[in-house]
C-alpha cells in the first residue's frame, strides 16, 4: 500500500514539473512575441471633437484618446478597431440605427506614437464599418520605413490554442509594450472566418505562439443586439479576432485611399424652406 502511495506522489509530482514546464515554454515564447513586434505595436492619439444640438445651439466638446494600433506596412499605415474613433458605431446598434441625438464626432488630430517616442502626425484614410476597422496613414512619407506585421504571413490557430494578446500601456505605464496569453474561445467560420476570444482591449493585435499574426480584435454585433442597452450585458456583441485575410484586404484600399475629413453621425438634411434655386435654362443662339 505504502509502495502505491509513494509511487502516486512521484507520478503527481513529475506532472507538475511538465506543467510547469509547459508554461514556462509559453512564456518564453510569448517573450519573444512581443519582443520581435514591440516597434510594429504603436499608439495612436486622436483629438476627438464632439457636437450635439441643443437648444437651437450646438454644444462642443473635445476628447483626447488614446489607444493601440498596428502597422501593418513600411509607409507607416496603422490598423485599429473603429469604434474608437466612431462612437457613432456604438450609437446606432444602441439606439438600433437611429442617431436621433444628433450627435456628431469628428477626429481634429491624429498621431502616430512610435516605441522610441516619436510622434508622427497622421490621418484617418478609411473606415470599414462593415469589418469595424479603421487605417490611418503618416501625413508626410517616412525617411525610413517603419517595423511592421506582415499579414500575408498569418497563422491558423484552432480551438482552446495558447494565443499572445499585445498591446500598449497608458501614459502612466509610459506607453510600454504589454502581452498576455488567451486561449481561443471558439472558431466561427460564418458568415466569415473570425475566432472568439475574452480580450481586455479591442483594436489590437493576436499572434500564435510562434509569433505569426493571427489578426485584430474588433467588436462584433448580431442584429439582435440593435436597440438594446449594450453596457447591460448581452451575449449578441462578442469580441473577435478578425483573420488577417480580412485586414489585409481592406489595408490594400487604405493604402491607395485620399485622407478624410469626416464627420461622423447623421447626414444634413436639405432646408425645404429654401430649397436651390433651379438652373437658368440656357439662352437660344440667336
């Protein structure tokens, strides 16, 4: 009996040395992670500006946020997740498509905050509300190329594998690189490829434990979710790793794409009380 017992407690004992083998393996390699993408990890400053009507008079009101972003090409072109940017995403599945506020939000300053401090101006160059994504690009070309993902060189992972979640600190950290390893949740294959996973921030990058990239995580919301209190709780708005197939495609548009000047929120309405004065006929050739 007694020789059964110690034998018990060698083989227990020799389990939690390969346990704690196995995420001492982890951990290097999530080392490595974030060491080999710590310049292609950025932060992203927005001054955002907000108008909401009042009284006949608009209210304004700026906001400073800051948030993670990924280069994802050498000219310095970054990926984030839109919501961010645009709470006016989150706005219309609360209010279910409707801005009846009218609220508007629109970016008046943008930065790109590189890991050796360097602030580079930059703008928003497109938004993809469908992928919730949004790319902005330096204002002027970079003397050197930046550090960046390739996202044609993207991994796989399956269900319950070890991923690295990276992203970047607030001011009072001093911006530093952070990493933590989730697991995937689930792999949901429609109506597109992407992987459930509880990540702490959105708009942020995932690599497999090899150190390729995976994707971003963004928000997704079912149409179930329109018009409901989002901050309640519901089980229809989920974070996912959107594949970098997806982002890929859409960084290709962003690239070519002209800055914007958008202002977020609903579209003006024509004034029926002073409606265009319709174009002169053209004067006959005599």
């Amino acid at each position: 009996m007694r020789a059964k017992l110690v034998l018990l407690a060698v083989s227990f004992i020799a389990a939690l040395g390969s346990y704690a083998i196995c995420l001492a393996d982890a951990a290097e390699s999530a080392r490595k992670v974030i060491e080999a993408n710590k310049e292609a990890v950025v932060t992203v400053q927005l001054v955002l500006e907000a108008k909401m009507p009042h009284g006949g008079e608009s209210n304004k009101e700026e906001k400073r946020v800051s948030i993670t972003g990924t280069v994802v090409d050498p000219s310095g072109l970054v990926v984030s997740e839109l919501s961010q940017v645009d709470p006016e995403v989150i706005l219309s599945v609360i209010s279910g498509g409707k801005n009846e506020e009218g609220l508007q939000v629109r970016v008046v300053d943008a930065k790109i905050k590189a890991d050796d401090g360097t602030e580079i101006p930059a703008d928003v160059v497109l938004r993809d509300r469908d992928l919730d994504l949004v790319f902005l690009r330096p204002k002027k070309p970079l003397q050197a190329p930046m550090k960046y993902v390739d996202l044609s060189q993207s991994g796989e992972p399956q269900v319950m594998d070890e991923v690295v979640f990276l992203w970047r600190l607030g001011q009072v950290a001093n911006r530093v690189l952070a990493g933590e390893l989730l697991r995937v949740e689930a792999v949901v294959t429609k109506p597109q490829l992407s992987y459930a996973i509880d990540a702490p921030k959105l708009g942020c990058p995932v690599f497999t434990i090899d150190g390729k990239p995976v994707g971003i995580v963004i928000l997704r919301f079912s149409q179930a979710s329109r018009g409901t209190n989002l901050f309640g709780g519901t089980d229809e708005v989920v974070a996912m790793i959107l594949p970098c197939s997806s982002v890929l495609k859409a960084a290709r548009q962003a690239l070519q794409a002209q800055p914007e000047r958008a202002v977020y929120g609903p579209a003006k309405k024509p004034d029926k009380l002073n409606p265009k004065t319709p174009a002169k006929p053209p004067v006959p050739k005599k």
